[in-house]
C-alpha cells in the first residue's frame, strides 16, 4: 500500500467488455432484471424511511447505480440508496433540510474520490470489526424504531426524532394503534418470510407488496369506512420526470457545520461497498480493485446530489441477489439501473398505491437482517475491549448520533490497539550474562559474559510513544549502581515513530551527562535511516551503532574496563 504514485483507477467495466460474449450478456441481462425488480422496493422504502419522496430513492438507485457499475472497481457490486444512510440521512434533512443533504452527499463523494486517489482502498478494510458491527446493529434498531408508527397505524404525526422520547411516544399512544393497517403489515411480513422457503430466488419483499397492495387496493375501494394509508395518501402523485440537473449554494459556515456527517456518510459508503465488494469476490473468485471502487463510489455520490438524490453505496442484498443469478459483469448492473428507469417512467402511478404499513414490514425485515445478533453472540467472547467498543458504539448509535458513534467508537478502537501493542511490546534488562540466540528461532547459543557496569535493554516490538514511555521510566527505576554502559539491542524494533525518537535522544543526552556511554544494537535499516535523519547516529557516535550484539557487547566491555582502569 502507498499514499502517492498513478492514479489506480480501471474501471472493471472496460475491462469485461474487451472479452464480452453472447452468453454472457444473456446472463447479465437475466440477473439485471431480477435485480432490477429486487432494488425497487427497496429503493422507495430506504427514501421514505430517510425523510424523502419515493421518487427520490428511485432516481438514486438509478444513476446512482449506474456510476457505481460503469465506473467501479468490483465486477458485480449493486449500488443504490441503502438501510446504513437512513439514519444519518434523516438526521441531516431535519437540521438542514434537502439542500444540507445535498452539500453533504457532494461532500462525503468528494472524500470517497479522495480515499481513492491516495491508495487508501485498503486501509478502510482495517476498519475494527466490532466497530462496523457496533453501529450496523445500532442503525438496525434505529430503523425498526422508525417503522412503528406506519406498521401499527398510529397515525402519529409529530414523532420525536430521539429514540428513547420516540418509544415513549409510542408507548403513550398504543390505545390508537389500527387493526387493519397492523393486519396489513403482518401479513407483509409472513409473506417476505414465507417466501425463500417457496424459492430462495424469489424477491420476497416485491412479492409481498404486490400481493398486499392488491388486497388493500380493493379494501379502500370497496369497504366502506376503512382506509389503509398509501404511499400516494402520504406523497401525493408522484411524478415520473427526470429531475434536470440543479445546483445549491455553498458556504464555508454550511461545509464546516456539515463536514462531520459528510465524514459520517463517506465512512459508512467506504465500509459497506468494500465489504460487499469483498463478500462478492469470495463468491465469484474476482479480484476488486478498492481504490477504484472508491473512486466510482464517490463519483456516483458527487453526481446523484445534482439530480435531488440520497446517498449511494455498495449494496451487499442486490449484489448477492446478481451473482446467485447469473451476472458477473458490470453490465448487470447498468442492465439493473435500466430497469429501474423503465419501471421510473411507465409504473409510477402503481406505486402510490403501495400501502405504508407493508413498506414497514420491509424496512422492520432489513432491519432484522442487518442486526447480526448472531454475530453480536460471538463477539461477546471475545476480550472484555471488543465488547466494549461493540456496546459503545451500539449505544452512542442508537441514544445520540451515529457520526458521534463512529468518531467515538474509532477513538476506543485505537486506544485498545495501543493498549495491546504497548502490553506486547517488551523491554528486557540483561547483565552479567546475555544468550545472543534468545528470543530467536536460532538453535545455536552463543553466551557473552557482560562485564560489571555494563547494562543491555532489549526492545521486541514497535518504539513508539506509548512504549518510548514505558521504555524511559524502566530506565529509571532499574535498581542497581549507576552503570558505566548502556546497550539498547533494537533487532526486534520495526518501527520507531516521533516520540520514541525524542525519548531517545533526551535518554541520551542525559545519560551522557551522567557519563553513561550509550551503544546501541542490531539496528533495522528503516529504523536507521529514521535515527540518521534524526542525528542520533551523530549524538551517540556512528563507531556506537554495532550491527550485531556480539560487536556491541565487546565494544561496551572494553569501554567499562577502560573506566575501571581509570
């Protein structure tokens, strides 16, 4: 991995029409329909549970969809509006409305372009597991909290947008709940959970809306006194023109107020394409290129804003539901996004009279499919600071704010790191004798006798600031007369960041002036490369700095009986 050099952007859909046959394209053709049809409740269920019009999430998915295939890294990956952003997606139109959301999605695009051009397609995949699951089973809650009002018919229309005042606003008003639209809304979901069992490549979520709609469409037409909410009673008709092209008005105070939350999505974007894109390639046996996949993934968020979208990322549902049909090229993806602007542009009236409670029952489905409480049951486990970085996360996601979460949950994540590699890296003090073979693989011993006044410290691991610490105080505190010679063996220290460096020279400085000659050991050539351009070689003199401990032992000793002598 490096921050610098070409470009890495190949867009894999250039790549797999070079070598594109009859069959394939058939093959693309089927999954992108099947998909096609698979996006489109969900495309108007995750812009409805985001605060926007149905006709939104389908504009998303559409050219959303088509950037992420025609310019992404991953030969299969499905992208579109999903349940990740509902959260923060909500948040940011209650504050600063449809345009606040815009400047953050160009935002959080421009980053993604960002990661992408400076090689960071790998690093995102580091991101701590217990963190991802952390907020995704958070986000999970969040979107069933939201679907409660719609699922049961309460009618309310002044919901809290907090989670712990929301469940008490529902909890206050269950003596208003409706039969018929809660009937609706189970049988929504007996139907979605019903069907794999029929046929695993059925889309049960689409299945369930047509057989429901069906049913309440002559419900609210021939039952006299009864009427279950649609999508058209909510919306109004929706309207099946292209959005042109618009732009907003930008301002420093607005990007400095919405960055955070630009961060948040570009995050949340980052994660779950690559994920997905990395589930996808275990399956099909291809290779996603991460930093293209960023590039395409950012450019379909700076663009999608233009047009009044949500925002877009790798969809790990629709991209599985692609591969378990046949496609294994982008082109099923722009096949899927073709689809959907078929269905944008002839079926839209069809959509209005999609019942609000099914919906819910879709969203609560997604929300239960993307809590991963059985994985949760395994990383309970796990060490004590998994779990707390899990239920930290969880917690700050579902109580405040999911960029406070991730932010914060990061934060933990790092500490911990810190925490582990500060307690593995270790510090040996030797004297008198000293085995030259161990901690090694070597099974030839080699004992040097380490003369009087003469100390060895041995670093295994990283040098930096939180050992460089550890380091300094055991220098201080080992018992003992003051020594004539310091030998640091640092063959086992891979790196050594700013602050080692500094606690080294100020060791230096100081035992120099305590007439305690310092010798240092076995030094990797990053390692002495990074202490040259320090000076250190200079401070303790380059004749100090012995390639191996053997050197160093012998030069330390005819140091400390030359002082004896004298």
């Amino acid at each position: 991995m490096t921050f610098s050099g070409p470009i890495d952007f190949k867009p894999k859909l250039f790549g797999a029409l070079r070598h594109y046959s009859g069959a394939q394209l058939k093959a693309d053709l089927i999954a992108g329909i099947v998909v096609g049809v698979v996006a489109l409740p969900l495309a108007v269920a995750f812009a409805i549970a985001s605060g926007v019009s149905p006709s939104i999430g389908l504009i998303t998915a559409i050219i959303g969809g088509f950037l992420v295939s025609a310019l992404g890294g991953c030969t299969v990956q499905i992208g579109g509006p999903t349940g990740a952003f509902i959260v923060i997606v909500y948040g940011i139109i209650a504050n600063y409305g449809l345009e606040g959301l815009a400047i953050a999605t160009l935002m959080a695009g421009l980053i993604l372009v960002l990661l992408g051009l400076f090689h960071l397609g790998t690093v995102i995949k580091f991101i701590p597991y217990p963190i991802v699951v952390g907020f995704t089973a958070g986000i999970a809650l969040t979107i069933f909290s939201t679907q409660i009002n719609d699922f049961l018919g309460l009618g309310l229309t002044d919901v809290p947008a907090a989670f712990v005042p929301k469940w008490g606003t529902y909890l206050s008003n269950l003596d208003h709940i409706d039969p018929m639209t809660t009937a609706v809304g189970i049988i929504s979901l007996l139907i979605i959970v019903a069907v794999p069992f029929i046929s695993k490549k059925l889309p049960g979520a689409l299945i369930a809306i047509i057989v429901v709609t069906g049913i309440v469409w002559y419900i609210n037409g021939n039952v006299e006194g009864v009427h279950i909410t649609t999508i058209g009673d909510r919306f109004g008709n929706l309207s099946t023109d292209i959005p042109l092209p618009h732009g907003f008005e930008l301002s420093m105070d607005t990007i400095n107020e919405l960055l955070p939350s630009a961060f948040t999505i570009a995050i949340l974007g980052a994660i779950e394409s690559l994920l997905s894109a990395t589930v996808a390639d275990g399956v099909t046996g291809s290779r996603t290129n991460s930093n293209t996949e960023l590039i395409g993934q950012g450019v379909a968020n700076i663009v999608v804003p233009f047009f009044g979208g949500i925002p877009v990322t790798g969809a790990i549902a629709r991209t599985m539901t692609n591969i378990t049909n046949g496609g294994r090229t982008p082109v099923a993806g722009v096949v899927h996004a073709a689809v959907l602007l078929l269905i944008f542009l002839f079926l839209m009236p069809l959509i209005n009279l999609v019942p609000m409670a099914c919906l819910a029952g879709v969203l609560i489905v997604v929300s239960y499919n993307m809590s991963g409480w059985r994985t949760i049951r395994g990383i309970m486990t796990n060490p004590k600071g998994d779990v707390a970085v899990l239920a930290v996360t969880f917690l700050l996601t579902v109580i405040f704010d999911l960029t406070i979460a991730i932010e914060i949950g990061l934060l933990l994540a790092i500490i911990l790191f810190l925490r582990r590699v500060t307690e593995n890296t270790q510090i040996r003090v030797y004297g008198e004798q000293l085995d030259v073979a161990e901690g090694s693989e070597s099974t030839r011993h080699e004992v040097l006798d380490v003369a009087k006044g003469v100390e060895v410290y041995e670093i295994d691991g990283p040098f930096f600031f939180g050992v460089a610490t550890k380091f300094d105080e055991l220098m201080r505190t080992t018992p003992g007369a003051k020594p004539v010679v310091r030998i640091i063996r640092m063959r086992k220290v891979p790196f050594i960041d700013a602050t080692g460096v500094h606690n080294l020279e100020i060791l230096i400085k100081e035992s120099m002036r305590a007439g305690i000659r310092v010798v240092l050991s076995g030094v990797k050539p990053e390692v002495h490369t990074v202490l040259d351009n320090a000076g250190i070689d200079k401070l303790v003199g380059a004749e100090n700095v012995c390639p191996h401990i053997t050197i160093a032992v012998k030069k330390a000793n005819r140091i400390a009986l030359e002082k004896e002598m004298h």
